[in-house]
C-alpha cells in the first residue's frame, strides 16, 4: 500500500504546517547514550518506557503486513498502519515538481537525517491525534544511538534532550530519546520520543509524535506496546 506524500505528516498547507505539528551529532555506540548534560545513560530493560502498555491490535513488519519493516512490533488497538513507498513518493516528486518546492518538500517530509520514511501508524481511529512512525535506514548505519541524534538533530528546534540505553522486549539494543520540539511556526513547545535500533538490514526509528504534549503522554500506551514487542523480523 502507499500513501500520498501529503499523508505522511498530515495533509493541507500540508507538509510545511503539519511537520512542524507532529515532527516530524553522530556519536560513538558509547556516547550515544549519553543525556544532554553529558552524563550517563540510564537503562530500561524493555519496560516500555513510561506507562503501561496498550492493548495488541496485532503485529507489523513481517512480509504480508501493512508494513514490511527489518523489525516487528504490536500496534495499539484501533491504530491503523500504512507503508509508505519513500522511493517512489519522491521520484514522483522530483519528476512532477522538476525541482521545485514539492520536490523540496517531499525530501523534508519522508527523510530525517540518515533514515527514510517507512510506515505510518495513525492514532486518529483510537481517538488521538498524532501518529507512531517507522523510519529505516541502509545497513552501514550501524550505530542506533548516532543515527538516533542525527534523526532528532534534522528535526529542527530540539532541545532538553535525554538519551537513554534500552533493550526492548524483543531483545534489540537500542537508544531511546525524550526531548522537546518547538514549533517556529506555532510558538509552541511538545514533547515527542524516539527510539533507534540497529539490524542485519539497517538502523530503524520509531517515532511518537502528537499535536501536542497532552496527545503524546495520551499515546505513550501504544509506544510502550511497540517497545516492548520491538523484535527482529522472522
């Protein structure tokens, strides 16, 4: 299944207005997990990070899915799911815009630093509004916590960032981070969670992003879900 390039963040005055909405420094694997004052990382042992985790909907990434990803993961009941076919969306772009500000849009809205958009799990049948993302990368990348900074990095108005080392419930060793996006273009401020592992086929992200922190900390329940089911793809 694809999606149309305006789906991915939102639709309407589209790309620009909704990124800035929903959001959307490589370092060593040992650096990576440090916080944003230069400590040590704490650890999670595949709880979930904050909260309890959501009631199953069933599972994605595996071939046949509504996404096929390196990884496999629960989504929260009622959340639906879409792939998104970057490659293509992006060739459409570029060939349709000949350069222009759609082409330049569409490059912002499905890459994030050194990973691209892949799936697309939205919150709005549950009641939410905001969406759990996927975002792969190639098999070089090879260090979550560096791919991690960079995605939030390229994110734009990041601040008070918290790294932290974890291990999801699937065994995958990862980083997670926690930090706040402030949106130019609102003049507002939201917190929004990352997380960054590493696979045979290349680094994935997941990201829980809201229309603001209310609607985050309402989702956290799904994220913990996907945390703590977070596996290889068999």
């Amino acid at each position: 299944m694809q999606v149309r390039v305006g789906s991915v963040r939102g639709r309407a005055v589209v790309a620009v207005t909704l990124a800035a909405l929903l959001g959307g420094c490589a370092g060593s694997a040992d650096g990576a997990g440090e916080n944003a004052s230069g400590g040590s990382p704490s650890a999670s042992s595949g709880a979930g990070g904050k909260g309890t985790a959501a009631a199953s909907g069933g599972s994605i990434g595996a071939a046949g899915s509504d996404c096929a990803l390196p990884v496999r993961f629960d989504i929260a009941r009622h959340w639906k799911a879409e792939a998104i076919d970057a490659r293509t969306e992006l060739s459409k772009a570029s060939k349709g815009s000949g350069g222009d500000l759609s082409g330049a849009l569409a490059d912002a809205v499905l890459r994030q630093g050194p990973v691209t958009a892949a799936c697309e799990i939205d919150a709005k049948p549950a009641g939410h509004i905001g969406f759990l993302r996927g975002w792969t990368g190639k098999p070089q990348h090879t260090d979550a916590g560096g791919v991690l900074r960079q995605f939030v990095a390229a994110e734009g108005d990041a601040g008070k960032e918290r790294y932290r080392s974890v291990t999801t419930g699937g065994g995958l060793r990862g980083v997670e981070a926690e930090y706040l996006y402030t949106s130019k273009l609102l003049g507002e401020t939201k917190a929004e969670t990352a997380l960054a592992v590493s696979t045979p086929d290349g680094p994935v992200v997941l990201h829980l992003g809201g229309m603001d922190t209310e609607e985050h900390d309402a989702m956290r329940p799904a994220y913990a879900l996907a945390e703590q089911t977070l596996a290889l793809r068999q």
